[in-house]
C-alpha cells in the first residue's frame, strides 16, 4: 500500500471511451464540418480532451481520422451525440476525396438513438435540451455532457447495446 | 616429391634458418620433417591443453548455447500466437467478467478484489481487467472504502 492506494483497484485513467462531438456548418445546403472536440476517458471521468477547429476542412477531418483510428487500434468505443455525425463525415470524406481514409472498423453509439429509442422524449434533440431533460449541469464542454448523460443512461439500456 | 605432398615456402630469417636446419640433420633427418613433426606438436599441445585447462570452460559455454536455443525455440513458439493478442485480450477479459458477475450474484454481497480471488484461480491483474469490463458496462458499482480495497456489487443489488 503506497500512499493509501490499494493496488487491487481499477485503473481510474482507463479510456475504453471516446466522447466525440462534431461541429457543422450548413454552406449551400451541404453540411460541413468545421471541427470536433473528443474527450476520452471512462464512465467515470475525461481524461483527455482533443479538439479542432478551423477552415481548412480537409485537415480537420484528417486529424480527426487519426483519433478514429487510434480508437480501432485501442478498442475504444466512440460515443456521439447524434445519429448523422458518422453519415455527415462518411460524406465529407468522399466528397472532399480524402485518401487513406477508413471508417470500416469504427463501432460508435449515438446518444439520439438511444435517447429517441428507449427513452419517452419529443423536445428538441441536442445536447441542451437532453441535459435539461435529465436534469444535468450544463457547465461542462460538450464532451463532459456527452459524458454526463452517458452516465446516466447507460445503466438503463438493454444490455446488448454496449457489450 | 610425392604426389600426396604439398610445398609451401617458409619465410625465415638467416640465423634462423641455419639453427633448424643444423638441429633437424642432427635430429631428423630433414629440415621439413622436423617443420611437419614441430608443428604437429604445437597443435596436438595446444589441444591438450585446451581440454585440460578450459573444460570447465567449454562445458559452461556449451550449456550456455543449449540454453540460447531453448530460449529461440520458445521465442519463435511465442511468435506464432496469434498477432491479434488483442482480441484475446478482449475476449479474456469478457469471460472473467461473466465468472465475476456469476460469483456477485451467487453471493449477494459486495465482494472486493481479494474476496473475488478465493472464489477465481485468475491472478489479480487479470481479475482488475474483468471489474474494469464491468465497471464500463454499468454492470457492477464500486464501493470505495477507507484504507481497504473497493467492494463491488451488482447495479440494482440493493444489499449492503
């Protein structure tokens, strides 16, 4: 025992999560993406947080890849707030012409299926209006949020979902 | 000369050419038959010499090289466990974390790390991984305690 801690203790700084969020930009009827933020970390705490932003968005989505496939290299899964985000970057990656890019062994949940599936909720579907719902502090980044109602949820769902 | 001989030319000094060749007349008949026998000598010496004085030696470094490839072979054995490690891994930490979630619900009563390693013949870092599974699963919750190590129990087990 060193300092109080017993050693048979998990390990509090595992990441078997990914928060991600994506930040979009309708130009033209075409949604871009105009940065991410990611917090990984557990059920418990973030551990680190990562972010993007700018105008240049063939490198925003290229540094966001490299995270992504860190997750599949990690086995970490990638939890998100809403159902399009993978649909939105699948087409930015093709439309921009993005090589090398891979999305095929990305396993990723979405706080909108879960909430709009196994949950009685009609209002408004974005992080605010779920934290309100759930009657979470909104004083956090996003990635906290997600984090947050992640938490809160998880132990409700069926589960098949997270296995 | 014969034809199972060879010639070779060997370079000597003046004085030393006329000192062997004056010792093998008186001895041997021919300076290249006392070269041949002197230099059968030297190397007949020389291994004697190696056996007598560094067996001990040579046995150590043979067993040291038997050792070696013993270790190769075990080596190459452990390289040709599946590359995706990972997913045993994985797979692994699964099914320790069903056996400890059988064990908590077998029991009904938070249970601690060592509490869990009476029951399971894992090691303790191989349990960890398994309440690690869980915990991220919100399948078990952790009960911190002072000074002794976390219990755990089942989420929705509301004995205490």
């Amino acid at each position: 025992m060193i300092n109080n801690r017993w050693f048979c203790e998990p390990n509090s700084i595992r990441e078997p999560y990914c928060f991600l969020i994506l930040y979009k930009k309708k130009k033209a009827n075409i949604q871009q993406i105009t940065g991410w933020r990611i917090g990984y970390g557990n059920i418990e705490k973030i551990i680190i947080n990562k972010k993007s932003k700018g105008k240049d968005e063939i490198h925003i989505i290229k540094k966001l890849l490299k995270e992504l496939f860190y997750c599949r290299k990690k086995k970490i899964l990638i939890i998100t707030d809403k159902e399009d985000n993978f649909s939105i970057l699948r087409t930015r990656i093709a439309a921009l012409n993005i090589k090398e890019a891979n999305l095929t062994n990305i396993v990723h949940i979405s706080l909108e299926k879960w909430i709009t599936n196994y949950f009685k909720y009609n209002d408004d579907n974005n992080l605010q209006s779920w934290c309100k719902f759930l009657s979470i502090k909104t004083d956090d980044v996003e990635t906290g949020l997600i984090k947050n109602i992640f938490q809160r949820i998880a132990p409700l769902i069926p589960r098949g979902e997270l296995l | 000369m014969r034809s199972n001989l060879i010639r070779v030319n060997i370079i000597l000094t003046k004085e030393q050419h006329q000192r062997f060749k004056n010792y093998a007349k008186r001895y041997h008949g021919s300076l290249s038959q006392f070269l041949r026998l002197a230099a059968e000598n030297e190397i007949d010496n020389q291994e004697d010499a190696n056996s007598f004085y560094f067996r001990p030696m040579i046995e150590n470094q043979e067993k040291i090289i038997k050792s070696l490839n013993v270790i190769a072979q075990q080596i190459k054995k452990i390289e040709r466990i599946p590359s995706s490690i990972q997913d045993l891994k994985s797979f692994n930490n699964q099914s320790i974390a069903s056996e400890i979630e059988h064990i908590l619900l077998m029991t009904e009563s938070p249970l601690s790390v060592p509490d869990i390693m009476e029951f399971l013949t894992y090691s303790q870092e191989e349990i960890i991984e398994g309440i690690e599974w869980l915990l991220d699963r919100c399948l078990i919750t952790q009960i911190k305690r002072i000074n002794a190590p976390s219990k755990y129990k089942l989420r929705g087990d509301t004995n205490e």
